[in-house]
C-alpha cells in the first residue's frame, strides 16, 4: 500500500491525476446511468443501450488511463504507439459489451458475473495501455501487483454490479463509487507494479505536450461519455413522460377526466391508511336518473356531452378533503373526510345542488337527477370494497324508492339483498317447474260492448311468500336475465289456452324489450303457433315503446317479420316516456294502447282530456283503433267513448282471473255509459 501511495504522490502530476478522478467518476456515473436505460429496454432497444453503454464506459476506462499516464513522470524518452493505443480503446469497449449484457439479466448472480466480467475488460484495457507506452529503459514487472491490480478491478466492478442490481436505498452513488475505484485501483495499483531502469537520457513527450495530451484526452472523453449521458438523460425522461401519462390514463375516466373506480379504490385504501386529521369518513355513490332518456333520445354524444358538463359541475363543488370519481356509466361515487356531521350534510346539499339547474347546449336542454346512497368508514365498512358495496345498496334503495333525498345505509338493507336473492334462486326454480299461471283482462268494443280479447297477464302464487305481485317479479326476471325464458313461457302459455277456448276471441301478450331484441324471437313465435294449433290473426303482441328505442333498426325488422305472420302488433302504454309520434310513423300498429296514467287523470283534470282528444284523433288519422287502459268508473268510460277511443281495458268491466268474462257481464256494464254522462260526473 506504502508503494501505491509513494507511487502516487512521487512519479505523477497530482493535477492530472485529479484530472484523471474527475473523468472516472463522471464517466462511472454515465455508465450506471446508461446501465439503467439497458435494464428498462427490451429486444433491439436493449442491443442499442448495450452498445452505447459500452462505448460510455470502454470511453471512461480508457480515458482515465490515458490521463493518468500523462500524469506519470519519468526521466526516460517516451513516446507512445498509436495503434496501440487506440487497439486499447476498441478491447475495452468489445469486452465490457457482454460484461454489460450479463449483469442487466434479472437473475441473482448477474450482475457478479457480468461487473466481474467488465472488471477483466479494464484490466485488459489497461495493460495493453501500457504495452503502447514505450519508454527508453528497461520495464520489470512486480507480479503480485498485477495480480493484485486485476484481483481489485474485478472484484470491485463485481460489487458494483451487484448492489446496482439490488433494492438497496444509495445502489446508484455505491455503484458509482465502487466502479470509480475498481479502474482508479487497478491503474495505480498497476502502476506501482512497474519499475523502470533508465538507458539513456533524452527528449520525448514533454511535460507541456503531456498535459496538452491530457486535457485534450479529457475533452474529448468527456463530449462522448456525455453524450451518452444525455442521450439517457432524454430517453429516460420521454419514458418517464409516457409513464406518467398512461397511469394518469389508467386511473382516470377518458371522458370526464375524473378519477376511476381503480382511481378511487386506491384513494379510499389510502385515507383509511392515513386519517390526516380527519376522524371520520363516508363514501356516496351516485346513480343518475333521467340520463338514458337523453341518450336514447338526443344520441350517445348528447349523452357524453352532458356527462362532461357533470363532471365539471361536480369538480368545481370540491372542497379540502373531499373527492369525487365517474365508475363507468352514468355510475359517480364520491368521498369526504370530516370532522363533524355539518359537514357531511353540507357535501350532500352540494351534490344534491349540482342537479338542480338544468345543462344547457346548443341542440338540447336537459334535466337529470341523482340518486345517492351513503356508508359511513367505522361504522358500514372497513375497507375500501365493503364501503363501497354498502354505499351501493343505499344508492339502489334511494332509487327504489325514487327519492331525491340521500340514503343512509342501514344493516336491514342487507337483510333485503338477501331476501332478493333468495326470490332469484326462487324465480329460476318457478320456471322449471312452471310455478306460474295466468290471469286474464276482458277488453271490450265501446262501439258495440262486444268483447275484442283478453291481455295474458302473468301471477306467481309463491309456495312460502303467497302471491307476488308482477310489479316485484317482472323487473327482478328483467335484472336477473331470467325475463326472456319467462316471456317464453308466458306466449305458450298463452297460446296453448286460447286455443282451448269455446270462443273465437284473441290473445294479447306483453312482449319485453329484452324478447324483442332476442334473435330467436320470431322462431319461437312460429313454434307457440304452430305447437298450440292457434291462429296467427288470434294472437296480438303489445310492447312499449322503449322495446322499439333500444335498438330502433333491429326491433322495427323484427316487427314486419312478426306482421307478415299474420299476427297483430299493438304500441302499450302510449305517451309515456319517448318520441310517441316517431314511433307510430315507423310501423304500422294494429292498436294503441293509452296509458292508464292519463285515463285516471281525466275526471279531474282539463288538461288530461285534451290528450285523450288528441291521440284519439290521431289514432282515428293513422288508422290505428285506441284502447284506452284502467277504465275503473263509469265516468271514464264515458269521457273515453266520448273523446273518439274505440276500446277499453280496466277493472270496470273485468279484474284479471283465470276465468274469463263473459260477454253478457261485459254488456251489462257497457249500459252504464251514457247514465255516467247525464249525471254530470265527467269533465266539460
């Protein structure tokens, strides 16, 4: 060691041989730098990394041992030998390329074998340096030096790969120190291993001519292991950049920018990690109402359209501690750390404030609403996923129960999940075993009092939970996916029956959008038909109008296909929720059927009448009959048949049974019309 030293601080101009350092450690801290650009890359990007990295650091060793070699005095002539000099240059490089590959391997031994690997490549380097330094004298060499100077470099190169492999907090400023060391070791140390025995006296490089070599050397190895550098430098930050930009893109919604469930999820799992200040937590989820009408009715970028102007709405309410996130959908959930309950109650009255005034574009207006559930942190869940799910359960029985107001969940909620579920497995169990039956509504001529049908309505008398009604079942079939096999069952049901019948009457069947929209729904038409022996001009399908905006061109094809059976198509439930009018030009219906909302109304209300007036008028300018539904009194009947409908359905001239209505009974009641209409007790 006392050697190196004296060697060191004896035979060499220290100013250059800090010259020397300050190229080694820069040049070590490109190579570490360039090495991480090889382990992030892959195939021919990896191949191109290698190779510059090796450049990088062959460019460093040699440059290093350039300096410090002008760094060295002796009293000798000497000159150097060009090619090998640069011979040197080029083996470094060469031999450090795999050296570089081997250690961005991800396998524990790697970067040990790969930095032992570019060790040897800068022991090479250096001795084959100094084959081109010729000096007028005699050079012996002290072995166990030169052991010794390859023994460090390899071993040091080896450490330095190695912690710049592992998790280690410093493994970038320990690898670069270790590589620094392992070539400024093996050159000094290989140094001291020379001794030189003067022959002559005389010129060779100067000390001037030296150092010129030297800061020259220093440059231009600089400019080349720095552009190396910024090339890293700059491929490091585009990929940063890119990063950044598709996690920001992971975790937030492409339409509205706000965070997504994935977003949200993490936010949640983070404050129930870190309160920060805040002792207490809720979580609303939001589900709007109104939205599908804009959609179906305006078109999807109506409907994107206002969900961007949502979302700004709803951004713009925030405040400390509060967060908010679109789910997918018309789907939006949002999160408030507090202290006091004013605050909760403050962030629901803003959310609710975000609905109230309507959005205005260009092409349309529209007013949507929210349905909010609330869970509490502490209280409804633990963790982010039970939080959520409770949230959603008091969302669901806000919107049961069509309520503006925000639904705190309760734990009796739970207890109608499971009781639903259970009504599920019960449903699907019902259709296999054909647990169903059905009931049916007399509809009769206002004309002559003559009966024109009977509506198929379905019931289920539960073997535990007695009779359910549709309003329970029907939506439940339509969630659950079960609605098409019991829109199945009810048409052959329905057709089987009828066909029994000792009248000639007709069959009406309600038809779901869902079945509607079924590619087999025209097969399994035929084959009730055919099956049950009932005549196509017997059986007429009501559907409502939303069966037909779902899917408009699909559903109108199916409708001409059904109608060229011979099978009659009637519009249920007219005037309630679409483009009424568009829907009647589309396809020629055999019967419209106005809704029982506007006939209960029609005693009472002016307003109603004059809606009654008109679609009667334009089912006669159609020439499309309309039924009028939930004639209870007298009194409707008789402002109906006054107003131009040409039937009616309703519990005053039959309640849905398994025994049909005869037509005297029908008759009887029919004669009440016009004492209805000298009482008074009809509007006008």
């Amino acid at each position: 060691m006392m050697r190196i030293t004296l060697c060191i601080a004896q035979e060499h101009d220290l100013r250059l041989v800090a010259l020397a350092l300050v190229v080694c450690l820069i040049g070590s801290a490109a190579s570490v730098q360039l090495f991480g650009r090889i382990r992030s890359a892959s195939g021919h990007s990896r191949t191109g990394w290698i190779g510059l990295t090796a450049v990088a650091t062959g460019t460093m060793v040699w440059a290093t041992h350039f300096v410090a070699m002008m760094a060295f005095r002796t009293t000798a002539p000497v000159v150097l030998d060009p090619m090998l000099t640069l011979a040197s240059l080029l083996v470094a490089i060469v031999v450090a390329a795999p050296g570089l590959a081997v250690a961005a391997r991800r396998r524990p031994s790697a970067g040990t074998l790969g930095g032992g690997i570019i060790g040897l490549a800068v022991a090479i380097m250096h001795y084959l340096g100094m084959s081109a330094y010729r000096v007028d004298g005699i050079v012996s060499w002290r072995w166990g030096y030169v052991a010794a100077s390859i023994v460090l470099s390899v071993v040091l190169s080896a450490a330095a790969f190695r912690v710049l492999n592992s998790q280690h907090r410093r493994r970038r400023s320990a690898a670069v120190s270790l590589l620094a060391l392992a070539v400024a070791a093996l050159h000094f140390t290989g140094m001291a291993a020379m001794d030189i025995t003067v022959l002559r006296m005389g010129d060779g490089l100067s000390d001037g001519t030296m150092a010129a070599l030297a800061f020259t050397t220093t440059i231009g190895a600089l400019i080349v292991v720095g552009c190396a550098a910024i090339s890293a430098l700059i491929d490091g930050h585009t990929q940063g950049e890119s990063y950044r930009r598709l996690r920001r893109m992971a975790l937030h919604d492409g339409l509205t920018d706000l965070p997504n469930r994935m977003s949200f999820t993490e936010e949640l799992e983070r404050r129930f990690l870190v309160k920060e200040g805040y002792p207490c937590m809720a979580v609303a989820m939001l589900d709007l109402s109104r939205f599908k009408v804009v959609n179906d009715t305006y078109g999807h970028q109506a409907g994107d359209q206002l969900l961007i102007a949502l979302a700004a709405r709803l951004s713009a309410m925030l405040r400390s501690g509060e967060c908010i996130a679109r789910l997918g959908g018309d789907e939006f959930a949002a999160v408030i750390s507090f202290n006091q309950r004013s605050e909760l109650d403050g962030f629901l009255a803003r959310l609710r404030d975000a609905f109230e005034q309507p959005f205005v574009f260009d092409r349309f207006t529209a007013a949507i609403g929210a349905n909010i559930g609330v869970a509490m942190a502490a209280y409804d869940g633990f963790n982010p996923d039970e939080l959520l799910a409770k949230a959603d359960l008091a969302m669901y029985r806000a919107k049961s129960a069509r309520s503006a107001e925000p639904c705190f969940y309760d734990a009796q909620m739970d207890d109608a999940v499971r009781e639903r579920r259970e009504l599920v497995a019960d449903l699907r169990e019902a259709l296999l075993t054909d647990a169903f039956e059905l009931h049916y509504q007399v509809q009769a001529s206002i004309e002559t009092g003559a009966i024109t049908g009977y509506e198929a309505l379905v019931r289920w008398n539960h073997p535990a939970k007695g009779l359910i009604p549709p309003a329970s079942f029907i939506p439940l079939a339509e969630e659950s996916g079960e609605i098409v096999p019991l829109s199945i069952w009810i048409l052959r049901q329905a057709c089987f029956e009828a066909a029994l019948w000792p009248n000639r009457h007709a069959v009406s069947v309600n038809l779901s959008p869902k079945h509607l929209a079924d590619p087999r729904l025209i097969e399994t038409v035929r084959s009730a038909l055919a099956d049950s022996g009932l005549a196509p001009e017997r059986l007429t399908l009501e559907l409502t109008e939303s069966a037909i905006i779902h899917d408009r061109l699909f559903a109108l094809e199916q409708l001409r296909a059904l109608k060229t059976m011979g099978l009659a198509i009637a519009l249920d439930d007219f005037g309630v929720g679409y483009s009424s009018l568009d829907v009647l030009r589309s396809f020629p219906f055999d019967r419209i059927k106005l809704d029982a909302s506007f006939v209960a109304e029609i005693e009472r209300d002016e307003q109603a009448v004059s809606i009654l007036r008109s679609v009667a008028a334009l089912g006669v300018t159609l020439n499309m009959p309309v039924l009028a539904e939930g004639i209870e009194q007298p009194a409707q009947l008789a402002i109906v048949s006054r107003e131009g409908c040409s039937a009616i359905q309703g519990y005053l001239i039959g309640r849905p049974s398994r025994k049909l209505v005869s037509a005297d009974q029908v008759r009887r009641i029919m004669l009440l019309k016009p004492q209805a209409v000298e009482s008074g007790s009809a509007v006008g």
